[in-house]
C-alpha cells in the first residue's frame, strides 16, 4: 500500500507543480469599426481582480495568474463596456487575438460636439491588491457623462459650482490660470483630435494627477506615445458660431526604436454666423514628440500647441427690442460701414504652449511624473468708445420707446424699429466717422469716437511633480508638489480713431464730476493731457504678478469590503499690483508695485466606499478647504489704484455627498445627494450707473452660500441596438446671509462707500437648478441613431447688489399701494419660464478597402423650444424706481434648429 502511495506521489507531483504554476494571460484589443487598436482601455480581470490597460498598440496582459474559468471586463470612457467569458489555459500563454469593442470616438456622437470628448477615466497599473475592483464603475459616471453636454445650453453648472473648481491639467501640468482661477478652452479650440486622452476625476475623489477640487480634474494626455499610429482627416459643416470646421491629424504611434511623433491642424471660419454680425476665423497646430527608452522606463515628451482666433462677437438687448424687432437673436454689436458689416466688438486670441514632460517608471509600483510648461495668452476685446457725443448703441436706453412719455413719440420710435432702418437699428459707423471728421474741421482733431482694445495678457510659467505608489497591504500613495508664476498684463490700446487724429487720454466720466481740478481728469499725471494714436496704450495699464507654490499627499487603502482614502493639501499664495500710470484720481496709490498679499490656505479631503458586491457600492466623501481670494476680485478699483477691500482675506467651503452607485449587465448608473457650503467669498460687479454718471466698481465680501440637492444618472442597454439614458437633477443654490458691499467709481466720485447688501434667501443665479435629459442610442450595421429631450427649470436672474442695499428699504412705507409696488419690483428675483429642446443625431459608418472608413455624421439641435431658453442675464446695476420695469434686464436667446454636419476618414 505504502508504495502503491509513494508510486502516484511521485508520479503525480509534477503534474502538481505544473497546474499550481502561474500562467499567462495577454491579448490586443481593436476597433469593431476601423480594425484599429484602441489604446488606454481598462481591462479587469475580475475573479482575480487584476487590472491592467491596453497600450498604443492595443495590446495587454496579465502575468501569474491562476488558470480556470474567469471573466474579462473591458471599460473606459472611449468604448462601450463589455465583458467577455476566458478560460486560462496551463503550461502556454492564453492569447486572445482581436478582442473588438465599439470604439466610441470611431462611432462620433455629433450631439456632443464642441465639447472635449469624453476620456480615459483610470490610470492604475495592474494591481492584485482588491478583491472587488471599484475604480472603473465609479469613475464612469453617467449622470457627468450625460449632462456635461446636452444640459449646456442653459449653461448648465453641475452643482451650481464656478468654473474655476473645475481643474485642467494637460500632461500633469496644471493650466486654471492664477487671474481668474479658469481655464481657456479656447487654447486647444479644433484640436479635438489630440484632447482625446486623458484622465478625469469626478468631483472631489482621490486622483493620481492632483490633489482634485470639488469640481472635478482632468488631465489632457496629449503625448504623443499615447495615439495610436494612422491618419484621420474630418471635415464638419454647421449654422453655429461658425459654419466651417476641419482638422487633419497624423500619428506614428510608438515605433520599436521608443519614438512617437503626433501632429495635428485644424480651423474654424464663417464670414457671417448665425447671428447677424458675427464671423469667426481660427487656425490651431499642435506637435508632439516623445521618447521612451530602457523599456519605457524613461518617457520625454515635447508638446506645443496653439489656436488663434478672431471673432466678432454678438450681444445681449432689452426684452423691449426683441419685441420690436421680431428678433430674439438681435445683436446690437454691429453695423454698416461704406455697404459693409463691422462688428465693435471682436475677440482676438492666441495662447501659445510649449510643454515639456517626463515619466520616470522607477519600478513596476512607482512612477513619478514631472513637467513644466510656458504658457502666453494674448487676449483683446475691442469696444467703442465716446467722449463729447452721444451714446452710439443702438440699443441704448433713451433710443427705446418706453424711454418717452410722450405717446406720439412713442410711436414714432417704435416705428423705426420696426422699420428694420438698418441705420437706426444698428450701429451707425458713418455717422460715427462724420462726426469726427466735423472735429477736425471746426475742433481740435481729437476723437469724438474711437475703438479701443481692452487687453489681458498672460505669461505663467508651471511646474507639476507627482510620485504614484503602490505600498504594502493595500494603499496607495499619491503625492506632488506645483510651483506657479504668473504676470497679468491689464490696459488698453487705440485700435482705431475712426478718422481723427487722435484720442485725448482723460477720464470723461471726471471731467463731469471735477471740471475745476484738471490734475483729476489725468489717466497719466506722468504724462498729463497725451495724445494717443493707434497702437498707443491709455487709460490704465498695470501688471498683477502671482506667485504660488503647493504640495499635497493623499493615501488610498483597499480592502475585500471596504475602500477609503484621505489627503491633505497646503497652498500658498502671494500677489502684488505692479501700476504703469499715475492717475489723477489715486496719484498715490496708483503708480508702481503696491503692497504684497500672501496667504496660506489648507485642504482636507477623506471618503469611503462600501462594496456590497461587485455591482452595488455605498460612496461618501467629505472635504473642507480655504482658498485665497482670487486677485482679480481683490481689488476695488484695479484699474485705477492699488487699494483693497478691508480684511482681504482666505474664503471656506464645506462639501459632503452621498451616493449608491450599482453596475449590472443591463442596468447601471448613480443616486447622490450632495451639500456644500461657501463662506466668506468674495465678488466684484462692475456696471455704469446712470444715476451717478460713472462707471462703478461693487465689490461684496463675506458673501455664504449653501448649494445643495441630489443627482440621477441611469443608463439602460435593452440589446447590441437599443440603449437608453437618464440624467438629472433636483437642487437649490442660494445666499444664507448679509455681507457687506463696497462701492467704488472710476471717476473717484465714490470712495469706498461701504454699506450691507440685503442677499439673504435671493437664489444664485445663472444656472438651471432643475435639469434632465432623456435619450436613446440605436446601433445596427454602423448606422447609429440617437435623440434626446433636455429640461430647465428654476433659473434665475443673477441679482445686482445695488437694488438691493440697506439704504433702498428705509423709505419704504408698506401702508402705501404705490410705494410697495416699486419695492417689489425692485427687489423681487426675475425667474425664467420653464424650457426644454430636443437634439437628434444620425450617422452612418462606411467601410472602404484596406480598413479604411467614413464616418458621417449629422445632429440637430434645439429643435423644439416650449420657451425660448435665455440662457443667461444679470441685473442691470441701475436702480429706478420710479419706472422700475423701464430698464430691463439683458438677456441673450436661443431659437431655431442649429445643424452639425460631420464627415470623418480614417486610413
């Protein structure tokens, strides 16, 4: 018996050894439509919880796994999920040839055109430290998916959060400017074809890339390692802003010598847009080489980019013109000159990019990412402008029928605006060129009107360094460090003196206000009464140097049931106004480097995930942070001097959420509930007061608001065909408290007049705060078919302070009927009427020989208005209320059915 046992002991202990020996599991993954590969898909292996991620050549695997039966998930941004059943072979490699998927950006959704399409949203490395694996399903968010795009029309602001808590990077470097805390996406305008790639954070969860805002991250890969080899040519035909669109992007993919070139053209033209009076003319370029060696160790990368653009640009009216005209696409920034249209206000941008980049894969579990970028925007708005004549706006108030109490004259405005007398109806550059010419011949020669060119140059310089970890027992470690330095260059040139032969460079709103005292009237007591000529700067010129410097850490752990993570962040910053003329009204305070402010701000974030299963997940995530004020909001008056609002100092916000997130086979999406609180912030209004005869600077401090509601976002696959979407929400953005205003005008009339606005309970404005879309997708044969109906509700006016300060409700009398009524229409908040539209796409993918295809799209927008959607609007600042209806609020519409036609080839 004994050697019976010891006879299969050793006979069958090899084959022991054999089975229990780690096996091998790779393939490649490609296009369904091109054949092509699709790189960074998230591929899990999910029995044994590993993951990895196809690279440029479509290709994965997966080393020392166990053999047997499992299931292979395949996820990202790019593609639709799916999984495929694998049997892991023992003894040889298992190779899964031509794993197809539908690649998303092959099969082009025209409904989300104009948007950076939607990226990569994981970048672990493979991993076998999770058992449930939750990254791919939580960052693949369909309620952000959905809304980001067919909700934008209303400008739609998930959350009701600002722009600049959303955060850009490209490459790993950060790109929110230090001004205004935005990014410009403008910058990387046509360029659709090199945005592609990338990772996105959703809100404020953990990322590898940053340290993450409430908002959201994302980071743009535009290495050219990261695209996969051809060339592909699009071609796109619409009745937007512009009627013409292509791009042309060719790419090596990585070579075996470790080499990548990727570049890309593209541009944007319409002589005439949609909206009367306006054109757009953009050419973009992009080039990046990269370099990998010792086995992709080692990755250098050299990007440049930019897009630079002109635009004419259409404006917002009164409700009483669009009536009087028929037209809810009015635009008043427009006229004749000698039989041809010129537009007053035109947009010339360029922001030039170079990116230097560097991934040192240190071992298989530490990585670390560092780059520096240099970075230029020119930016310039043009303007008319007026001293000695009457207000040239066609749309200006006086020129408006409700303006007379007369009823004949009434009529007889009126009947010129309906008479569409293109003279009267819209700018007048002839006239504007008599009446200065009349300056020469019996005058000074001096500007009676002119264009000028408002400027906001940015040079910033930006560095990003970023260590990725893999410890023991499950954590991660992410941590970086960012240094910035930015100088904004604020001022304006004469653009065009419209035939004089000069502009004299005073303040004309001074002038009424401090006739007698000429050193007042001075823009440049260093140069007092100058003449300027085209090209010449005037008015203000000043430089705003910003400085900033960070590090944060952030720690994830894992475990079979539970997911936490936690981070801490310190910031600081530093900023000083840096003045290049000594104006009459502050000399001063005007001229030179003014006082330096710096602040030190911290940022604390943790959450959890609670796995029920490998399908359903419970999040929460809670983060509080102060942030410094941001400067272009820190000044009173930064046009005209150095000073501050009192007690400049760092706001808060406080955001928690909850969420139940589930993934099945058919059926997956998000519930949320969410809260954040904002204290202490801060905002400048600007505005012309009638009234006062001037131009005014608001600014309001100390401002609390609590935004707070819950999300849905639901999509259903009915079979391979059929797929259906839901996404919306059910908030509220309001003000919870008094702060205090400070009121200054350029003309030094008003000097820090400090008194209590009344906000208190008032909605924030500017943002549906009920929104949804509904929509299905149909795919067969490559013919793709998708519709959906978009939703708002509860959008707001955005309210002016100046109607609403302490000193308006002293004389209220609430015993007197008339006296009441202009009380409410003074203060009450104008809601907007409930709307909805419909989108519909339609395309069609042909195949041509050598893989080649065609990809043809066409979508159709806003085809159904119950409302025409304003999708904007403030107050005006002026205060009547007397005739407090007479002055309405400026608003921009939408209408009609706005077309994209696109055809794109693939070789």
């Amino acid at each position: 018996m004994k050697q019976k046992l010891l006879f299969f002991i050793v006979f069958l202990f090899p084959f022991f050894v054999y089975a229990q020996q780690p096996a091998e599991l790779k393939g490649n993954v490609i296009s369904s439509v091109t054949g092509k590969p699709v790189a960074g898909v998230i591929v899990t292996l999910r029995g044994q919880d590993r993951q990895t991620r196809t690279d440029s050549k479509g290709l994965f695997s997966f080393q020392k796994v166990a053999v047997g039966k499992d299931t292979l998930s395949l996820n990202a941004a790019s593609i639709r999920p799916q999984e495929i059943p694998v049997d892991i072979l023992a003894g040889m490699p298992t190779v899964l040839n031509d794993v197809q998927v539908v690649d998303l950006n092959a099969v082009e959704d025209m409904s989300l055109v104009g948007v950076i399409d939607e990226v990569l949203t994981d970048d672990d490395a493979e991993s076998s430290s999770q058992e449930i694996s939750s990254t791919v399903i939580l960052s693949n968010d369909v309620y952000l998916n959905r809304a980001a795009y067919q909700l934008s029309p209303a400008r739609f602001r998930v959350r009701g959060y600002d722009s600049y808590y959303e955060q850009k990077y490209i490459n790993g470097v950060s790109f929110n400017d230090q001004l205004r805390g935005v990014f410009n996406y403008a910058a990387i305008g046509a360029l659709n074809d090199m945005t592609r790639n990338g990772d996105v954070t959703n809100y404020n969860r953990p990322s590898a890339f940053t340290f993450g805002s409430i908002g959201g991250a994302e980071n743009i890969n535009m290495r050219a390692g990261n695209n996969a080899s051809g060339t592909k040519v699009t071609l796109s035909y619409t009745n937007r802003n512009y009627y013409l669109r292509g791009m042309a992007t060719y790419s090596t993919g990585l070579t075996d010598k470790g080499w990548a070139f990727t570049v890309s053209v593209g541009g944007r033209y319409s002589d005439r847009g949609n909206i009367e009076g306006t054109y757009y003319r953009n050419f973009s370029y992009a080039l990046s080489v990269e370099k990998q060696w010792k086995e992709g160790r080692h990755s250098l990368s050299l990007t440049t980019f930019g897009s630079p653009v002109e635009r004419g640009q259409q404006g917002a009216s009164y409700q009483e013109v669009y009536d009087l005209t028929g037209n809810n696409l009015y635009n008043p920034n427009w006229g004749y000159q000698n039989g041809k249209r010129r537009n007053a206000k035109v947009v010339k941008a360029f922001d030039p990019t170079v990116i230097l980049s560097h991934v040192w894969k240190i071992n298989e579990n530490t990585s670390l990412t560092s780059g520096i970028a240099f970075h230029y925007g020119r930016y310039g708005n043009t303007a008319l402008n007026w001293y000695n004549g009457p207000d040239p706006r066609p749309d200006y108030y006086r020129y408006l029928p409700s303006y007379f109490e007369d009823t004949v004259i009434q009529e007889q405005y009126a009947a010129l605006w309906r008479s569409k007398d293109r003279t009267f109806t819209q700018i007048n550059w002839d006239k504007l060129y008599r009446a200065n010419e009349l300056n020469i011949t019996q005058g000074n020669g001096s500007a009676i009107y002119m264009v000028e060119e408002r400027r906001s140059d940015l040079y910033e310089t930006s560095f990003n360094s970023t260590l990725n970890a893999v410890m023991k027992g499950n954590m991660k470690l992410f941590a970086g460090i960012g240094l910035r330095a930015t100088t904004s260059r604020q001022f304006k040139t004469v653009d065009d003196l419209l035939g004089a032969h000069y502009v004299l460079d005073i303040d004309k709103f001074a002038e009424q206000d401090f006739s007698g005292d000429p050193e007042k009237l001075q823009n440049n007591l260093n140069h007092p009464d100058r003449k300027a000529l085209k090209g010449d700067k005037f008015g203000y010129n000043f430089d705003l140097n910003i400085y900033s410097a960070n590090a944060w850490v952030l720690n994830q752990y894992s475990t079979r049931k539970l997911d936490y993570y936690y981070g801490f962040k310190l910031t600081y910053t530093y900023f000083q106004r840096d003045g290049k003329m000594r104006n009459g009204r502050y000399p001063t305070t005007s001229y030179g480097k003014g006082a330096s402010h710096s602040f030190t701000d911290i940022a604390l974030k943790g959450g959890l995930t609670y796995k029920i299963n490998g399908r359903h997940f419970i999040t929460g995530n809670i983060s509080y942070a102060t942030e410094a004020p941001l400067p272009n909001n820190s000044y009173v008056s930064p046009r005209i001097t150095d000073k501050t609002v009192k007690n400049l100092k760092s706001g808060s916000y406080f955001s928690v959420d909850l969420n139940y997130v589930f993934s099945l086979p058919s059926l997956n999406g998000r519930v949320g509930v969410f809260q954040t609180n904002f204290y202490d912030q801060m905002d400048r209004i600007s505005y012309y007061d009638g009234i006062s005869g001037t131009f005014i600077n608001h600014v309001v401090t100390g401002i609390n608001r609590i935004h707070r509601g819950m999300e849905v976002g639901l999509t259903y696959k009915l079979n391979n065909h059929w797929s259906f979407d839901l996404a919306g929400t059910l908030s509220e953005y309001y003000y919870n408290n008094n702060p205090m205003g400070t009121i200054n005008s350029e003309n030094g009339k008003i000097d820090n007049r400090e008194e209590k606005v009344y906000l208190r309970n008032f909605y924030v404005g500017g943002t549906p705060q009920f929104a949804g879309t509904f929509g299905l997708r149909y795919f067969i044969k490559y013919w793709f078919l998708g519709a959906n109906i978009n939703g708002f509700a509860r959008n707001y006016i955005e309210v002016a302070p100046l109607r609403r300060l302490a000193s308006n409700y002293d004389n209220v009398d609430p015993t007197v009927p008339e006296t009441m009524e202009a009380y409410r229409s003074l203060v009450d908040q104008e809601r907007f009427d409930d709307s909805y539209t419909i989108d519909l796409s339609i395309g069609k993918i042909f195949y041509l020989p050598g893989r080649s295809s065609i990809n043809f799209n066409l979508s159709v927008n806003n085809l159904l208005n119950k409302e025409n959607i304003r999708t904007g609007g403030y107050e005006q600042g002026r205060m009547d209320i007397t005739y407090p209806n007479r002055f309405g609020s400026k608003y921009y519409y939408m209408q009609g059915i706005n077309c994209f036609l696109n055809v794109s080839y693939k070789f």
